[in-house]
C-alpha cells in the first residue's frame, strides 16, 4: 500500500470487489513512525525533508535496485489517515492488529532474508530484546504509534452512502 500512488481509491476498489462479510488485509510502514524501513533511515517530518537530509543514503542506496524508484513511490501513508479515510466508506469496519510488532521483531530474529537488510547493531540489540521476552512490550504500544500497520477491512453491510435524515 505504500507504493501505489492513491491508496484512498485502492482502497475504494477493493472494498468494491468484496461481498458482505469477506476481508481485505494488508500490512506496511505507518509513516506516523519516524522511520523509513526501504532504506533503514529516520524520517524528519515530511518525504521532501527527509530527502533534502538524507538524500545521499537514499540516491546512493546500492542494496536495492532502484533506490530513486523505491524513494518516487512511497507515499507516506499513516495509520490515522487509513482510519479517517475508512470511516467516510460506508459499510466497512476497520481493524488494527496490536501484536503486528511483537511478531515483526521475533521474524527479525528467525528470518535470515529479513534480517539481513537490518544492520549489525539493530541485529544484536533485537537478538537480546526477543531472548529476555521484552519484544513482548511492543503489544502495549497503541497502533497508531506502531512502525507496522496491518489492516484488515471488513465490508460488513451497504456501500450505499449513509443519507441524513
């Protein structure tokens, strides 16, 4: 979801596709997170920003194949910004998965491919957090605060347009 270049209609047809009752999931970065995970950077505020900043790290990312592709698609999409934008779709219940990050910083651990585009540091420091159990903590931070957002939308009756009465 973070590189289609309007995920508000995305998510319109989707939701179009579905019948009463069936889910759509998906997970990506939460840009409210002051982190970029493509390229393992902080974020300063706004993509623009971020870029003036620290262009070199993004232009001269040599572990992807198309970092300046990569860095045009992102869209910076936020938790808070999925939420208002689903309750203006009548019809459609939104849910947060809490325990995304839990289950995130324990793969980081079992998964050699995702660990690999971690650094060195960021690799120690998790292997100690998951072995004490305190990656468990992560459960508690609120979702919207969380690096992770997965969604699932459930389309739970009428797409008809809420009429005031």
């Amino acid at each position: 979801m973070e590189h289609v270049a309007d995920w508000h209609v995305v998510l319109l047809r989707v939701m179009a596709c579905l019948k009463t009752g069936a889910h759509y999931r998906f997970t990506c970065p939460n840009y409210l997170f002051p982190y970029e995970p493509h390229f393992n950077i902080p974020t300063l505020f706004s993509k623009r920003l971020t870029g003036l900043v620290l262009g070199s790290r993004i232009w001269g990312n040599r572990s992807m194949p198309d970092p300046e592709g990569t860095w045009l698609s992102l869209n910076w999409i936020t938790l808070p910004a999925v939420s208002a934008a689903v309750r203006r779709m009548p019809g459609i219940r939104i849910g947060f998965n809490k325990q995304t990050l839990v289950t995130t910083l324990a793969r980081a651990i079992d998964d050699p491919e995702f660990s690999s585009r971690r650094s060195g540091w960021l690799m120690g420091f998790l292997r100690i957090v998951v072995r004490l159990r305190l990656h468990r903590l992560a459960g508690i931070i609120p979702v919207a605060m969380q690096p992770i957002m997965d969604c699932t939308l459930t389309l739970v009756g009428s797409r008809e347009p809420r009429r005031e009465e």
